[in-house]
C-alpha cells in the first residue's frame, strides 16, 4: 500500500516526529510504501539532518525535503496542495497528524479533491484539560475548523482506548481506533544486561529519610506536563522526605525554563530539583534514576514513559496519559491522579517499593520487545485501518 504522512512542522525534531517515523519505518519493513510531508517547520535546517537522515535509512520518501530544494514554507506547501489534489504520489490514504493544526483544513480539503483516503492522528486527547489554557481560542477554533475537520475523516487513529470517548463528548462519530507508539528493537535494554540499582535498593520502612531521584524528560510545558503539580507534591512539607530529589531535562524556550525555575525557587526547591537542559546521552541519566515521571494533566501516549521501561527503569505516570492504560505494577509502572495529594501518596509507595518495581521494569521488557515494537504496532495500525474501511484490503493502486 501507499500511505503518507503530513506533519505540518516535519522535519523538526519531536515527540510526533518521532512517533511518525516510529510508525513509518515499520510499514516499510511490512511492505508498504511510505511518503511524508512537511511545510512548516520552524528549528535550525542543521537540525534536521538527524531526522532525514533516519527517515532515508528507513526508506521512507520525502519528497523535496533538503535545504535548497524549495523555499519553506509558501512555496513548499503549494506543491504538496498540488500533489496531494492531483494525487501525484497514488496514495491509498493520508495520515494528518498533531491537534490544532492550521494548515490541516486545507491539507484535507487537496486530499478530498484527489480523492485520497484522510485519517486523522491527534497526539493528544480533546479531554477539558486541552481546552483549559486559552478556552475562549480554542473553543472557537474547535467549532469553525477542528471539528468539521475531523467529521471529514474516514477514521481516526487515537494513542489509548479512553480517548475515543473525549471524540465522542465532542460529538465526532468517525470511527475511530486505538494503536498505542511504539519503540525501536534499539531501545530495548539487552535482555542479558545487569539490573541497575539505586543507591538503596532494598524496601525502604516508612519514614526512613532515603533518596528518591527522580528524572523527569521531554517538553518544558508546565501545564500540560504537570510540572508545577510535581514540584508542589516533592515541597508538600512533612509528607515527603528532603531526600527526594528532581532533575528536569529535555527542550523548551527560555521563557519554559525561566518559568520552571521560577517555580522552584518560589518553592524553595533549590537544593532538591533542577533544570539542565538537553542531554546528549539520556539513556545514561534514565538508568541512574530510581523512577522516571511524568505527571501530565493530558497527554496522548508519553513515548519517555517506554523509552524508560525498556532500559528497565521504573516509571511515576499519570493516569491521563495514554501509556498509563497500558502498563501498570507489573511492568514496573506506578499510576497516579495529576493532583498534588496524589503524587505524594505515590512518592510515598515509590520510596518503599523500589526493587520490586525495578525488577518489574525489567522483567517487562520482553512484553514491550514483543507488543510494542514498531513492526507489531505498525500491523495493528494496518489490520484496525482495514477493519474500519479506512484502508482497502489491498492496494488500489
């Protein structure tokens, strides 16, 4: 089959560009032909070297993606409104990908015209939390161009089963389908590779003052990442010990970290958390950790949350973020509400069930090995497209 992919921002760097080509590179390996564009993008073209780099070893087609070939973004995105209307490419359908994308009205409208199949992927769910932050915007947005966008779609692809229902309060009945991200085999910590530790790796009584490292990764949003109701939980005097510290890594503006840290000193968490940018070699700094967190108030899968479990790392994850409908206790997974009496409670479970969820973490690794490999997920995507019409049983082409 011949499938592409807008993302309107590729080739940036990114959670979705990531999951994308995640997705992408399994179709190839299935024997579909996979086509990805992008308008938009707003980082350094240095880079986005990484990234085309990836999808060309992957055999996926970018069509006019280098510097030089065309001007970004007026020029780039009359052609593939081009492409896409005349059906240049013979697809069999059209992946949109993100959540209030601008361009995605007029990009589904090219695809209509050529008679191309469109799915949508939003990477988050509509669940109030999204609407909270500028509600006025986006409920004006949602109701003149998201929502007729996405009854417009032939399907829709969400990353956890509860999403369907924040599709349905909305009153969008496409039909739609849960297929979780998935990891690289290279992700996967080696079966045979000794279990790391903490410093104490032993249950620890309550009340013992002991440290608890905690490693948060991924985009500075405060909001959506619940990186305030995190910070308030580890100041919550006399419920979690002074030992318990954070490191905050990943990307955002200067205006993300100024606010973060902010925070943490209006907390007087200067001495327990901080924020130190980009790491070169993550992998290292989520092994050290005892737990991996992610408190969000929304979130569509949470890719660190695997990335974690598969170096046998345990995880604190929200449950409104699409990994907590997946993983649990057994596979190394502590699931909690995003609210600071919530968080303290599970900090408190942390400090006292280390080893145990540490082996958990590493035990599950051949459940992730086996189910969520981007060959495994990309089969699913397949076989749900199909049960759904979205995809012919065989190419059309």
């Amino acid at each position: 089959m011949r499938i592409a992919h807008y993302v309107s921002h590729f080739p940036d760097p990114g959670g979705t560009t990531t999951a994308m080509l995640g997705l992408s590179a399994g179709l190839v390996r299935l024997g579909h032909h996979v086509v990805v564009y992008g308008d938009r993008p707003r980082k350094h073209p240095a880079e986005w070297e990484p990234v085309l780099n990836r999808a060309g070893a992957a055999g996926i087609e970018v069509p006019d993606s280098r510097p030089g070939n065309s001007p970004y973004p007026r020029e780039k995105r009359r052609q593939i409104l081009a492409a896409l209307a005349s059906d240049r490419d013979r697809l069999d359908a059209l992946v949109i990908h993100s959540v209030f994308g601008m361009s995605h009205p007029t990009v589904e409208r090219a695809a209509r015209r050529g008679g191309i199949t469109r799915l949508a992927c939003p990477h988050d769910p509509y669940t109030p939390e999204l609407f909270r932050e500028h509600r006025v915007l986006k409920t004006v947005y949602w109701h003149l161009r998201e929502a007729p966008f996405l009854r417009r779609m032939q399907a829709i692809q969400v990353l956890a089963p509860s999403h369907t229902q924040y599709l349905r309060d909305r009153r969008i009945g496409v039909p739609v389908f849960a297929i979780p991200d998935g990891l690289e085999e290279e992700q996967i910590e080696p079966f045979d590779a000794p279990i790391a530790e903490g410093p104490d790796p032993d249950a620890v009584p309550p009340g013992i003052d002991s440290e608890l490292r905690l490693f948060y990764f991924g985009r500075w949003d405060v909001y959506n990442k619940g990186l305030d109701i995190l910070l308030e939980a580890i100041a919550a005097e006399g419920s979690v010990p002074s030992s318990v510290t954070l490191q905050i890594a990943g990307n955002g503006s200067h205006r993300d970290r100024r606010r973060l840290e902010r925070l943490i000193a209006s907390l007087g968490l200067e001495a327990r958390a901080s924020v130190v940018g980009f790491l070169p070699d993550v992998r290292s700094a989520i092994r050290s950790a005892d737990f991996v967190i992610l408190p969000s108030r929304f979130d569509g899968f949470a890719q660190s949350v695997t990335e974690a479990l598969a170096l046998g790392t345990p995880v604190i994850v929200s449950s409104r973020a699409g990994s907590s409908e997946y993983f649990g206790r057994k596979d190394g997974a502590l699931v909690t509400e995003p609210d600071v009496g919530s968080l303290v409670r599970t900090l408190q479970v942390a400090l006292g069930s280390r080893r145990a969820l540490r082996e958990a973490a590493n035990a599950g690794r051949a459940r992730l090995a086996r189910e969520f490999n981007w060959d495994e997920v990309a089969r699913r995507w397949i076989e749900e497209a199909q049960r759904l019409g979205a995809l012919p049983a065989r190419s059309g082409h």
